[in-house]
C-alpha cells in the first residue's frame, strides 16, 4: 500500500501521537486550552448570533479541530488510531485520500456540537477523535450498503471482508458503545460518537444519491488523482 495514496490518514495519525508524545514528555495535558468545552463553546456561538466574533472566539471556535488530536491515555489513543487506520484507509480507498480528510474534519466538528448541545452547561473538556472515527464508520457503512463495493482488505484485518459484514461490525459496534456508555458513569462523549457516526451516514447518502454507484463515482472523476 503506498503511503502516498493516504498521506492525509497518516497525517492526522502522525500528529495525534506527536501531540500525546509531547504532553507525556512534558508531564502535562493540552485538555483545557485544546479540548472543546461546552459552555465556552456555547457561549461563543451566542456571541457570534448576536453579531460579535473576536480572537477569543475564534480561539473556542478553533478546539472543535484541535479536541481530535488530544487524547487521555495510552488506551484512548491506541484503540482510535486503529480504528482511525481501519476505516480512515477505507474511505480513502474508496473516496480519495483529500475527502476523506474532509469528512474526518466534518464528521469530527458535527460530533462535537451534539456533545456540546447534549451536554450545554458542562465544563469539562472534549477530546478524543471518536467522534471523526465514527464518521468513517457511518461512510464505511452507508457506501456498503449502497455501492457494490471490494472486499474490505486493510490492518487489522487478517483476510479480505465482505464490505457489508464490516458495515455490519461498525453498526453493532456503534450501537454497543452508546448502550455501555448510557449504563455507564464514564467520561466519554457518547455525544460525539452518534454526531460523527450519523453525519457519516449523511455524507454517504449524498455521495450516493449524485453517483449512484462506485463505477459512476470513479468516472465523474471524483477520486484523487495520488
């Protein structure tokens, strides 16, 4: 697989464990100044209805990006970064490596803002790119069930899956985590994981809708050239 076909998935790896590695080096956490925090998120977007945007709240606006690259421990960013490689190489593959950025950055965005409409007078920090993740998974799904697709091949997989089975895995797996985060006390965005994994349904279905299979898709000129 070359890596300059997903220079895009590598990049947004790269600088998730760059960041972490620097907190841990530096025995300290980026959470409160990058992570995105409801009530200061919310507060500027009331500002900006009203008509007032400065620095300050163009800096809030800015941790709805920069919460994706922060992560808690160890085990938070090693099981996103794999689940991140599965299906952010998936959609590269099938979408090209530049849209796939863009629907990491899209889905991981409208994750946030569920989290923060869920959770408006929360003071604690959002990280964790799950919400972006869960976005491919909702593309990932929403292709396979529209476009006849190749069988799924990529780490961690051992051997070549049918695309609906692993649509299927996504969609329990999705389901499986809102469950145990609601019978749960735990500090995770589940918020975010339904924004990001049902705005990646959406973009599924209006890719789509405009190319109703992958062979169209392909034709349009639509994948990336590298």
């Amino acid at each position: 697989m070359p890596v300059s076909r997903h220079l895009s998935i590598w990049g947004i790896i790269v600088l998730a464990v760059i960041v972490f590695a620097a907190e841990q080096i530096r025995d300290t956490s980026f959470a409160m100044s990058g992570g995105a925090i409801p009530t200061q998120v919310g507060a500027a977007a009331g500002a900006l209805m009203e008509g007032h945007l400065d620095l300050a709240g163009v800096k809030t606006f800015s941790t709805l990006v920069t919460s994706m690259f922060l992560h808690g421990d160890v085990e938070h960013i090693l099981f996103n970064m794999i689940f991140l490689w599965t299906f952010g190489i998936l959609t590269s593959e099938l979408l090209g490596q530049w849209r796939a950025l863009a629907v990491f950055v899209v889905c991981g965005i409208c994750g946030a803002i569920v989290h923060i409409c869920l959770n408006p007078d929360s003071s604690a920090p959002m990280i964790g790119a799950s919400g972006a993740i869960s976005g491919f998974e909702g593309v990932y799904l929403g292709l396979a069930l529209r476009w006849q697709l190749p069988w799924a091949e990529v780490w961690p997989l051992a051997h070549p899956v049918p695309p609906l089975q692993l649509g299927a895995f996504a969609l329990v797996g999705f389901v499986g985590d809102l469950l145990l985060f609601a019978n749960h006390d735990q500090h995770i965005a589940y918020g975010a994981h339904l924004g990001g994994f049902l705005s990646g349904v959406a973009i599924a279905a209006l890719v789509t809708t405009v190319y109703p299979t992958l062979r169209a898709y392909e034709r349009a000129g639509r994948k990336d050239c590298i």
